[in-house]
C-alpha cells in the first residue's frame, strides 16, 4: 500500500512564498508508485487547509498557490495531520515551521515527520544561540554580537561601537529567519541604523556578523539520523549587484547565482567540509536533513562555519537535492530516503518506555 504523506507547506513567515515553490517541487518529484502526496497548506494568516490543489510555483516571484475551490479549512490543527496520514512531510521555511513549533505539534500528535526534532529545529532556527552552541563544540565562527530590540531603541550608540570593533563590512541578519530575508550589507555607521530597522521588521532579535574577506559562500548538504552522511560540497557564485546571497540573488534573478557542483576546492578541503558539516549536525542534535553553509575566506582559505538549514530549500534550483545528485542520489530517491528515515527515527522512539511499570 502507499504511504500516505502529509506534506505542509506556506506558513506565516516571511518564506511564506519560498515554502510553495519548495513543495511544488516536492510534488513533482515524489514517487508516486510508493507515496500519496495529501497537500496541506498553512495560509498566512495561520488558517490550515486540508485538501488543498497542489501547489505550483515557478519562483518565489511567480507563486500559483492553492486556492480556495473545494478545500476544507481546518480550525484544529491535528484534524488536518490525522485522518490516516502515515507520515508528514513539513516544507515550512522560517518561524512558525521550522523552529520547533510544527514539530511540537507532529510529537503530540505521535505521527512520524521528516526533518529535526523540536531542540534540533529550535537551535538551528536561532542564528544567535546556534552560534553558542557550535563555539561550545570548538566549530570555527565568525565574530558576531546580538542585538535585541529593546537594545536597539534604548542604547544604540553602544550597539554601534559594538558592531564597529568587528569591522566592516558586516552583515545585519534577523536572527530567527532564513533565505536571506531581511539580511543587509552594511559597510559604514552611516548606513547601520536602516539595515537594524529592517532586520527587526522580522525580528526581536538579530545577529551582526563581521564579513569574510573575499567570501566564497560554500554549502554541504547532510542526510542521515544517527549516522549522517555529507554530500560533496557546492559553491554559490553570487553576480547579482547587491554582492551577496541575497533573497533577490536567490530566487528573483535568474542570473543572480550561479551553483557549482562540486565546488572547486581541494580533496582536503572538501574532506574538512564534509566533516565539520557533520559535526555540526550532530552538535545542534539534528536528525533527517539539514544543509550547512560556510564562508570561506579568500585571502588565507580559512573556513568558517556559517549556518544550519534544518528544512533546507527543495526548488528545482535548491542546493540540497543538487548537492545529493551530485553525489549519485537523485531528487525523487533523497525524498524517499527522507521518508525512511522519519518513519525509522519515530519507531525507535515509540519503543522508549513511557512509565516505570
């Protein structure tokens, strides 16, 4: 019999639009012969619908999303994960999806899901505190400061010498959001206060990092549960002209970026990615997927550790399902693996004891 997957996707973040492409992609591909594909969209103002068409998007600038013929809104959440769904897929970017909180939800419903638990999903959805965890493991970072909001509006002259001690150019990031949403380039006080305003549209709190030199931003993607495995590394060559991996660069210009995969590095390099990618995975207690991005520094070829991804992107253009290919698993057979290894990592928690007798 076919599994019936539950895949959510939309949400009220701000990667709203990036989560619909990401699923439509998601559709396209699932084996049809081993899954049933139940589309269940999260609108933006928090409404859950179950029954929804499939989505269709051919980028985050052209979104065909579900409409509202012959849906069934839910009120109750679990109401849209249960009626016989055997495993739910979440394809939610940002807060409200991939921070835990659907994860919550999937654990007491009991139904198996792919991905990062609820700590796992937490910690990497925090830039700040991930960055806490990953120096407390020896994983090589970046200077940074985090800035909170009240922080911002009552002493801000110190925010700015703080951020100036780490040199410019820097880069101003909400801390909770992903796909380059909200994230500015600042190389001057002058300019500081706009970027802080604009990463606190989505944040209470952000992450102001100090910039690599000459950066060439390399990704690594990671699939696995107790024994995760790297893909080989791939490179973003960012042209777009704001110079960075912005949301623009990512899924607005066709021309933005351009993936190279593998990227060009050295067998040691890549061996040092690949490994620190697991590290890192196993560091923020991660499960299923996650793709880790780094910075390499153009001068000195020193590495450093940028982010995780607990639900990477899944567009036909995404880094984790190229990276895979590329290292011999092909999109629709990393799907089912992923399903696998949701339904593998919640069978081994329903044999844990619930009571002492």
């Amino acid at each position: 019999m076919k599994l019936r997957v539950g895949i959510i996707y939309g949400g009220r973040s701000g990667e709203h639009e990036v989560s619909v492409v990401s699923a439509a992609s998601i559709f396209k591909h699932l084996d049809r012969s081993r899954f049933q594909p139940v589309p269940i969209r999260i609108d933006k103002d928090g409404r859950w619908v179950l029954g929804a068409k499939e989505p269709t998007a051919i980028s985050a600038g052209d979104v065909q999303d579900s409409g509202p013929a012959g849906t069934l809104q839910v009120t109750e959440p679990t109401a849209a994960i249960g009626g016989g769904i055997d495993v739910v897929f979440p394809v939610l970017h940002g807060p409200y999806g991939e921070d835990g909180t659907v994860q919550g939800l999937l654990e007491l419903a009991n139904v198996p899901y792919v991905g990062a638990g609820v700590l796992g999903s937490a910690l990497g959805m925090d830039k700040a505190i991930s960055k806490i965890v990953f120096a407390a493991h020896g994983l090589p970072i970046v200077p940074y400061v985090t800035v909170t909001a009240r922080e911002w509006e009552t002493m801000s002259k110190e925010v700015t010498f703080r951020v100036g001690t780490l040199g410019y150019p820097v880069f101003v990031k909400p801390a909770n959001l992903g796909s380059s949403v909200g994230i500015s380039r600042v190389t001057s006080d002058s300019d500081l206060s706009d970027a802080i305003r604009a990463a606190l549209d989505y944040d209470r709190k952000i992450v102001i990092e100090a910039g690599v030199p000459n950066a060439r931003e390399i990704e690594c993607a990671v699939l696995g549960n107790d024994a995760p495995e790297a893909s080989l590394p791939g490179e973003i060559v960012v042209t777009h002209a704001d110079g960075f991996y912005s949301y623009d660069a990512k899924y607005l210009d066709p021309n933005g970026a351009t993936p190279q995969i593998p990227a060009d590095l050295t067998p040691e390099m890549i061996d040092r990615v690949r490994r620190l990618s697991v590290e890192a995975f196993r560091a923020l207690d991660l499960s299923g997927m996650a793709r880790v991005d780094f910075f390499l520094d153009g001068r000195d070829g020193a590495l450093y550790l940028n982010e995780v991804n607990t639900i990477p992107g899944f567009t036909a253009i995404s880094m984790y399902p190229k990276m895979w290919e590329a290292t011999g698993v092909s999109y629709p057979e990393l799907l089912s693996r992923l399903l696998t290894l949701a339904i593998e990592r919640h069978t081994q928690k329903q044999q844990l004891r619930t009571s002492r007798t």
